[in-house]
C-alpha cells in the first residue's frame, strides 16, 4: 500500500466569512501543493475542505498520515467523536446536532477507503510544511482581494 503525507490548514478572515484552505501532498520524492477559497463560510469549515481536497486527489487506497494543527479535526478521530456522533444520529451530547456534517460525512468516505493517522503538529509554529499550508490558505484570501 502506497503511503502518503498529507498537510493542512484552513483560515478565514473573519469567523464566519471568506476562507481559504491549503494542502501538501507527498508520495516518495513528489510534492504537490493545493488550495482554494470560498466566499463566506467558517474557519472550521476550512480546516475540514482541506483534507477533503486533499483525499479526494489519491487515486487508489493508500496509507496515508495527515497532519493539521487543528484540534477540531484531529480529535474527532483520536477522542473518537465521530463514533459518537454517529451512534447519536449526529446531535452531540448537548443535544444540539453536529456541526458540518456534510463535511464529516465526506472525511468518513475517504476514511473508510484509506488507512488514515490523523496527527497534530502546533500552528504557526516551526514545522515549514504546517506554514507552507497557512501559506497557501490565507493566500487564497488575499487573492480575493480580502484583507486579513
């Protein structure tokens, strides 16, 4: 099995408002760099599209090791949120539903076709791969001419 690394980040200026999200790729000696935007959504939200768009480019089931400095989504896996969520139809234990929903199902497809460690690594911080990511999130911001 092919193994991947993964790295992610999303930011939004203004929390809701428009965000960016960025991603690294890397399989052997390849390296490939992905981002987008959207206009008015959350930085959550961002931080779940990463890795969503990053998945989504693997052709065939790999192993793969992402890395995210954003506890939201590394603990819904390593806390085993996600099986609570589901086993509670989605409404978390304060009886409100689960936010973003849409996004985690997507996640839970590509978790359900690849062998995913999903690590944390400190934001903004001295891992260059994390800031590359940062980099590409909050450049597609700036690309949209929106301050941040």
């Amino acid at each position: 099995m092919k193994q991947v690394i993964i790295y992610t980040d999303g930011a939004c200026s203004g929390n809701p408002g428009p965000g960016g999200w960025g991603a690294i790729l890397m399989y052997r000696d390849k390296k490939l760099e992905i981002s987008g935007y959207e206009a008015h959504t959350t930085n959550n939200r961002m931080e779940l599209m990463a890795p969503i768009q990053a998945l989504s480019r693997l052709k065939e089931p790999c192993e793969v090791s992402v890395y995210s400095d954003s506890a939201y989504l590394v603990n819904a896996f390593q806390k085993r949120w996600l099986d609570s969520w589901q086993k509670h139809n989605w409404v978390k234990s304060d009886k409100k539903p689960v936010e973003n929903q849409d996004l985690w199902k997507e996640i839970l497809k590509f978790a359900g076709m690849h062998r995913i460690s999903w690590i944390k690594v400190k934001g903004h911080a001295d891992n260059p791969y994390n800031n590359r990511c940062d980099e590409l999130a909050t450049g597609e911001i700036k690309q949209h001419h929106i301050k941040i």
